[in-house]
C-alpha cells in the first residue's frame, strides 16, 4: 500500500493531504529508471572491465593456446637455423677445405625466398595476423632452401668423397714385396754404377733383392697395360706396367714369371708375379719404377702404408746410398 504525504497548511492550521498528480509520477518514474540505467550501466562496465565474459574467455583461451605453440614454433625454427649453420660452416670450413673444393658462396647460401608477392594467396584473405603468418612462412621457406642447398653440396661431397677414394686406393703407397725387415732395398733412384757397364749412370727406380720366386704385389688400384715376356739378356725382362690413373704408372722389371694379363683390373695387394733375374739383370730383384704424368720419379716418396715413420726414415738411408744397382 502506497505511503499517503501529508503537508502542514498554515493558514487553515490543518495537515492537508499531499496530492499526487500523473505528472509527479510520471518524473518520479523517469527518475527512478533513469538511476536504475545508470546504475546498470555502471555495473556493467565495472563487470565487463574486471571479468571476462564466456565468449571472451574463450577466445583468450585459444590465444594463450596459439601463443604458447607459436614460441614453440619460433624456438624449433631457430634450433633448426643454429643446426644448419653448424652444418654450413662444417662444409666450408672441414669438408671441401679436405677434398679441395672452393666452399659455397654465402651469396647463395643465404639467397633470399621472395617478397610479399610471393604469400599474395594468404595477404589477400585478410588474415588478422598477416603479417606474422607471413614472416614464419617465410623462415620456415629459407630454412627448406638452406637445407636443400646443404643437401645439394653433400652430394657434391660424396662424390669428391668417392674420386677421392679412389684416388687414395691408387695412388702406389707400398713396397712391391714383403719387406718387414727393411733389408731387401738393394738400390734406390738417381745416380748409380750400373752392374754390367761399370759406369755411374742414371737408375731411373728401386731395385729389391729377393730370392727368385718372391711373390711381387701390386702398389695401386690399376689396369694392367703391359704384361710382357723377353727373352732377351738386357732391358727389363718380364714385366709389368700398371696404369693407375690421375696421371700415374708403376713398371715391375726382371720378373721370373707373370701371373696377369693386358687390361686386368687390379687391386692394391694384388699378386702380379714373381722376383726373377730376366734381362739385364746380374742377381735375382725387381725394378720398381713410378711414373708420374709420364716422368719417372723416386719411387721412395710414395712408400708411406704399412710403416713406421722410423722404418721409412730407415728406407730414405737405405735408397740414398749410392751403390751399384742390380740392373
């Protein structure tokens, strides 16, 4: 029930009923919705200002959620940066510096993936974050181009790898026979008295004095371009000539008996025949001669597999003493 207003008349000395019209409760009204409003407004602000709503929670949810991965993200894109880098420099600085190839240039190495026009599809949908969807994409792109270009250059180092290895398997690198004891060198390379003319005379190999039979072995990878059997009572008897490739030749001369044949692949270690005393030979041995892009050369220097570096000290004694060769 409403409240019923009294005010007091002075001229009658009676307390008068308060007459309320439409009006006055048509303003109160208007009043009282009026701070009602404001209050809510008020409430509102404050509860939009210090609470989220569910949509709002939500949705930051989701951005804490992509935030999170993202630096993941970022984080895996540098460790995969910092790894290539490694790679890269272990190329340059260790991988072509030992096979003898000029290293990549960082021009091309850190050559660039395009510009905008190249993320010109995912720009034009109006992504929110364009412009940090388009800078991991364009990392992710480098690191693809930085390792395919890293990939490219170790096939480049598999096959300097490979020729390299085939060069090493080559190259003549042992004694012609088993000489553990180092006293089988009978005559090293240079100027000589030769055995039948008594004169000092050029002795373009080594000889190895050895018993007749003597297995003789291959020094390098090779082919056989030369198998030749004499029976004639100077030059170099039965030999063998092996063509080694990157400009190498080894010759084996005075040999008792050959056991390969003109254009059999050989092995280093391989049996190619046996120490005779064929030609102009005055004691059972072979000559053993390099050839090196057709100039013959000391055949000591390449003596460096299976020995010591005191027992190859002891074999450049052993060639430089100038004595008689042995044919």
């Amino acid at each position: 029930m409403a409240r019923i207003k009294y005010y007091y008349d002075t001229e009658t000395c009676k307390y008068e009923r308060v007459k309320v019209t439409t009006w006055d409760v048509v303003l109160n009204l208007l009043g009282f919705f009026s701070v009602a409003l404001m209050l809510s407004i008020g409430i509102l602000l404050a509860y939009n200002t210090y609470f989220e709503s569910p949509k709002e929670a939500l949705l930051s949810k989701e951005n804490k959620e992509l935030q999170y991965h993202y630096n993941i993200l970022e984080k895996n894109i540098t460790e995969v940066n910092q790894v290539i880098l490694a790679l890269q420099e272990r190329d340059d600085n260790i991988y072509r510096t030992i096979f003898e190839a000029e290293p990549i240039p960082s021009t091309i190495r850190k050559a660039g993936v395009g510009g905008a026009e190249r993320y010109k599809k995912l720009l034009d949908e109006g992504l929110e974050q364009d412009k940090l969807i388009t800078e991991t994409y364009s990392k992710i792109d480098k690191l693809k181009k930085q390792m395919y270009i890293q990939t490219r250059s170790y096939d480049d180092i598999m096959k300097l790898a490979m020729a390299k290895s085939d060069m090493l398997s080559a190259i003549p690198a042992i004694q012609p026979i088993q000489n553990k004891e180092l006293t089988r060198l009978a005559s090293g390379f240079g100027m000589r008295i030769h055995p039948i003319y008594k004169g000092r005379r050029m002795h373009w190999g080594i000889d190895f004095s050895a018993p007749r039979g003597t297995p003789i072995y291959a020094t390098g990878d090779g082919k056989v371009t030369l198998a030749k059997v004499s029976y004639l009572k100077t030059g170099y008897g039965n030999q063998v000539e092996i063509e080694h490739g990157y400009g190498y030749k080894t010759k084996y001369a005075h040999m008792q008996m050959l056991v390969v044949k003109k254009g059999q692949n050989i092995k280093r270690g391989d049996l190619i025949g046996y120490v005779g005393s064929t030609g102009g030979s005055t004691a059972p041995h072979v000559h053993y001669e390099i050839i090196k892009d057709n100039k013959k050369i000391d055949p000591i220097q390449y003596m460096i597999q299976d020995i010591s570096d005191d027992e190859y000290q002891k074999l450049l004694e052993l060639a430089a003493r100038e004595n008689q060769s042995l044919g």
